[in-house]
C-alpha cells in the first residue's frame, strides 16, 4: 500500500529540468528590473540560500515580484516546448498514478507551461493544478488542493526542492519530501530535516509509491 494517498510535486526543479534556462535568462531579467545579477562563480554558495536570503542579497524588491515572476512566465511560455523533465520523471508519474497515488502540481510557474512540458499524457494523470503561486505563497495553494480531493494533510507529502516548500509544506501539516538535483544544495535540504530525501528520482517510488 502506498505510503501517502497524496503526492504534491513542485515543477521548477523538481520534475522539470529548468536550472540552465533560469540561469540563461536571469541576467536579462536583473537588467530589465533593476536587480543585482547572479555571480555565476558563487552559484554553489548561492544554491545553499533560501529564497528570502537570496532576494536581499539580489537587492530585489519583494514590491516588484508581480512583475517579475509574470515576466519570466511569458518567456518560458515561448521556450516550454524546449524545456525537457528530468530522467525517469515520466516513469514515476506513471508508477504512481498506476498505484492509486493522488498527483498534484503546486508550484509558482504557470499551469499552461508546466502542461505543455509534461505533455498531454503525463498533465491528464494529475489531479490539481494550482499553480502561478507568490514565491512564498505556495501554503494556500496547498490548502487549496488538499480541500479539492478530500485528503488529510497527513495522507499527504509534498516534494520540491527549496527551503520554501519545506516551510510551505510544514505550515499546512504536510509530511516534507526534498530531492537532491533541484535548485537548492542538498546539504541545505538536509538540514532543515525534512521528513524524505531523494537522492535519485527512483527513490520517490521507492520510498512512497
């Protein structure tokens, strides 16, 4: 029997592989609204940091995330069709979609990039979207989710790869699951004590499914 009736996936570096598109078009982006630029030379340093950290250190005004975070969703609509899941992503999905696991999708991207990347087959085994969340906004997103299919928080673990989601996921009770090739460092991950961490995509059927 599955450990949870419930798994809600972050997209951005959990399912999608989206690091190096960020990375592309975060200077433009800092050009554009006045933030500082990303010092490529301190990214392992950068990836430690949680989100609030890293938008100080940025110089970037909580006032003008609107605007951002609706910007770099206009230019990943253009270049979701080139924007590719993880290895293994889809397989996991499927496995546990197959093993009667409820599947959300909680994250700050918009619902339509994240289904043109998934594709038709993998975005119908999902049962929510909620998506296009404030940076620190994903808590009633959750909500939002867990009220739609009638799961209790505890039948449920949410799995992302920021500080943010495991703080997000805490606030509502959710059961707290990190993966190890996202955005953050895994060391970082890790000492918050999350309640799972995957070292591979595997170990999510592995450990839940």
């Amino acid at each position: 029997m599955p450990a949870y009736k419930l798994v809600i996936f972050d997209f951005d570096g959990t399912l999608g592989d989206t690091m190096a598109w960020f990375l592309d078009t975060a200077d433009a982006m800092a050009d554009r609204f006045g933030y500082r630029k990303i010092d490529r030379s301190q990214l392992d340093v950068l990836r430690t940091m949680s989100a609030r950290d890293l938008m100080k250190l940025q110089k970037l005004p909580a006032l003008k995330m609107p605007m951002i975070a609706a910007h770099f969703h206009t230019l990943m609509a253009h270049d979701a069709g080139s924007i590719r899941l993880f290895d293994g992503a889809p397989e996991v999905l499927r496995t546990l979609h197959a093993a009667g696991v409820k599947l959300a999708v909680v994250s700050s991207n918009t619902e339509a990039n994240i289904r043109v990347v998934l594709g038709e087959e993998l975005s119908g085994l999902v049962s929510q979207f909620a998506c296009g969340a404030s940076v620190f906004g994903k808590a009633s997103k959750f909500r939002r989710v867990l009220k739609a299919l009638g799961v209790a928080p505890g039948e449920a673990i949410s799995i992302g790869d920021e500080i943010r989601d495991i703080d997000a996921a805490r606030e509502v009770g959710l059961a707290t699951g990190v993966v190890c090739w996202g955005y953050t460092a895994p060391d970082a991950l890790k000492a918050q004590n999350p309640d799972r961490v995957f070292e591979t995509i595997a170990e999510i059927v592995d450990q839940i499914g």
